[in-house]
C-alpha cells in the first residue's frame, strides 16, 4: 500500500501578501489568476525577493496587466539576460472573468488590487481581489478593532 500525501493548508505555500491592500480598501471578491513570468523571475520568487506593497492591477484591450510589482533579481541570474525588476507582468485569466472585472471597475468604481500571491501545483498564483476605497474614518475603525482584538487576546491568555 502506498501512503496518502497529506493535504498541506492553503497558508503554507503562501510568497507573498499584499496587507495595505485590505487596510486600504474593502475587498468583496477575489479571483485567482495566473502570471506570465520569466525564468529569472521564478527563481526570484522561490527565494522570497518579491513585493506586492505598491502593486496594481489595471486593464488593457481586454487583458489584465499586474504593474509596479516588485521581483529584486538575483545575483546568479543569468548574464544574457537583462532583469526589469518592475516589468509589467501579464495576467491570465478567463474571459467572463475579465469582463465581470471590467463591468465593476467601470460602472460601480471598484478597483482591483492584488491580495496575494502562492504556489498552486508548481505554479505561481496572484490572489486579485475587487474593493472600494476606505475613508479615512473607516482606516481608524479597523485599527481600532485590530488592537481591540489583540487586547482581548492578551487578557484571554493571561
């Protein structure tokens, strides 16, 4: 009998989280896409030299594009290579996907930020989600309720 891998958790192949972008908007939807990479920029990621602090996600002749994301290239990449290390990267997703992103940006004033990024069967996944913009107020409220929450963990502890 051969022994059953055991599931990992969705967590644990995470590279990378974008964490202003829940700060800073209210994300209603998320959406996984595909990215079109280099080689150098894959072994980049494998070693952890990404951000996606600045990054967004806008659309053009009916693509979605990932810009300002940031992969610090590494030494040992190779020398007839030139690395961009903010090149505009490619999404890949469905059609009725794109157009139901479309559809939300342009009539309902969402925007689309990318949340995080993953391993899914060897592949590099970004984690896109569709929010509104905070208020400065609402800004103050999640922070609030974030160091309330910490405090009760605290107390609970003790």
């Amino acid at each position: 009998m051969t022994k059953q891998k055991k599931k990992s958790a969705p967590g644990d192949k995470t590279i990378a989280l974008n964490k202003t972008a829940r700060f800073e908007y209210y994300i209603e939807d998320t959406y996984e896409a595909g990215l079109v990479l280099q080689g150098w920029e894959v072994k980049s990621i494998r070693d952890g030299r990404i951000q996606l602090k600045e990054s967004f996600i806008q659309f053009n002749k009916g693509e979605a594009f990932l810009f300002n994301a940031l992969i610090t290239p590494m030494l040992s990449a190779s020398t007839h290579i030139i690395p961009e290390s903010k090149r505009t990267r490619k999404l890949l997703l469905h059609a009725h996907q794109i157009s139901r992103l479309l559809i939300d940006v342009d009539r309902k004033g969402y925007t689309v930020v990318p949340t995080a990024m993953y391993w899914k069967n060897n592949r590099v996944k970004l984690e896109i989600g569709l929010g509104k913009g905070k208020q400065l107020h609402d800004k103050r409220a999640t922070e609030k309720d974030r160091d309330w929450n910490r405090e009760k963990a605290r107390v609970m502890k003790k």
